[in-house]
C-alpha cells in the first residue's frame, strides 16, 4: 500500500553555507550585524541548538560572514599592472560594501580569519609587491586604499539622497535656506556642482581613487 503524502515541506539539509547565506541575507536586510541565533534558526526552520552542531558560538557566525564578503571581492590578477588591479580591487571592493553595508564596521575586526579573507590580503600584498612596492610600501599602500574605500562607502551610504532627483531636492532646499553671501563658496559648489545635469556623487569615488593611485606611483619608490 502506497504511504499517505505529507503536506510537511522537506527541509533542505543544514550546512555551514546555509546557515551563513541566512545570517547574511538577514543582516543585510536589517542593515545590521550577526542576527540572533533564535532569528537565524526562525529564518532557516529549524530549533536554535541545531545552529550549534555548525557553529559554536555567534563570534564564528559572524567570521563567516566576513570571510564570505571578501570572497566576493575581485582578487588582483597577474596579467595586469598593479594600479589596474588595485583599481578593479576597489570598485569591487566598495560593490561588496554597499551590498552588505552592515559588514564595513567589521572588515578588519576578527581575530580568526578565515581563508578567503587571508587569500584576499595575501593576493593584494602580491600584487603591490611585484607592482614594485617594499613591504613597507604595500602595507602604507593597502592601509590608505582601504581606508579610503571604507570612508567613501560610509559616507556614500549616509547621504540623505540616492538618486539624481533626490540629490536635486536636498540641495535645492539647503540652498534656499542658506544665506549665499554668507556661505559664498558653498553656494558655488552647489550651484556650479552638485545642480548641475548628469552630476552624480557616485563619481567622486573614482576621481579620488585616481588621485591616490598617482600618488601611490609616485611614492612607491621612496619607501624603503
């Protein structure tokens, strides 16, 4: 005799990647960092201890979940200049971050690095490395580029505007509000930048890594 259907979905079973893919679909959606156990376990269907036959604690949740944002970073390849690969780097880089903009805080905060986080570093040394840098030099270079790529993400995600129209709106209004021959060289920058069409912030991410990048070549030299 043939056994009766169950209307009880067939859970898929639990594995790090799963559990890691929910942590992060969660934070990304809260904006925030490692959900709770008993969300994460609600997210996936399952009783929160079985979280712990995978991870022992939230701190080894929430390194990979960094682990795995850096595996989405592009790593510099061997068949381009290293200011290209740095480049590529960045824009990846700051691609990752706006996607999962709870994870900015936390890059180079874990203590047990998992191994695409240490490939991603070795690969970036490597290649500032054989671009001509002394270690000294890698490590001045990757510390500026880094602090550079966090800081715009940051404030990228911190304006009150996301589109053209919002941006037009927001400055509009300071400048309405804003007494101009007070603020002369503000009211300039507005008028003559931020008003004008087809301006987009998103630009200036470029603009500024381009400075340093020229500047990296021009140091790369001096640094013993």
């Amino acid at each position: 005799m043939a056994a009766e259907p169950t209307d009880t979905p067939r859970r898929n079973p639990l594995s790090k990647e799963t559990v890691l893919r929910a942590a992060i679909e969660l934070a990304d959606e809260a904006g925030g960092g490692v959900p709770s156990m008993r969300k994460l376990a609600e997210r996936l269907g399952v009783e929160a201890m079985s979280l712990y036959h995978h991870f022992r604690n939230k701190d080894l949740i929430l390194d990979g979940m960094i682990d795995t944002v850096f595996g989405e970073i592009e790593l510099p390849q061997d068949d381009v200049g290293w200011q290209t690969a740095m480049r590529r780097r960045a824009v990846s880089m700051r691609g990752a971050l706006i996607r999962h903009p709870w994870a900015i805080s936390l890059m180079d905060s874990r203590t047990n690095p998992g191994h695409a986080t240490l490939r991603h570093h070795n690969a970036v040394v490597g290649c500032l490395r054989a671009g001509g840098f002394s270690i000294a030099g890698a490590a001045h270079a990757l510390s500026v580029l880094d602090s550079y790529i966090y800081g715009f993400v940051l404030q990228e995600l911190s304006v009150p505007f996301k589109t053209p129209v919002d941006l037009e709106n927001v400055a509009s209004s300071i400048l309405d509000e804003m007494p101009r021959d007070e603020f002369p060289h503000l009211a300039e920058m507005i008028v003559d930048r931020a008003l004008k069409p087809g301006y987009a912030y998103a630009e200036e991410f470029d603009i500024g890594l381009d400075l340093i990048l020229d500047g990296l070549q021009r140091q790369r030299e001096n640094w013993a």
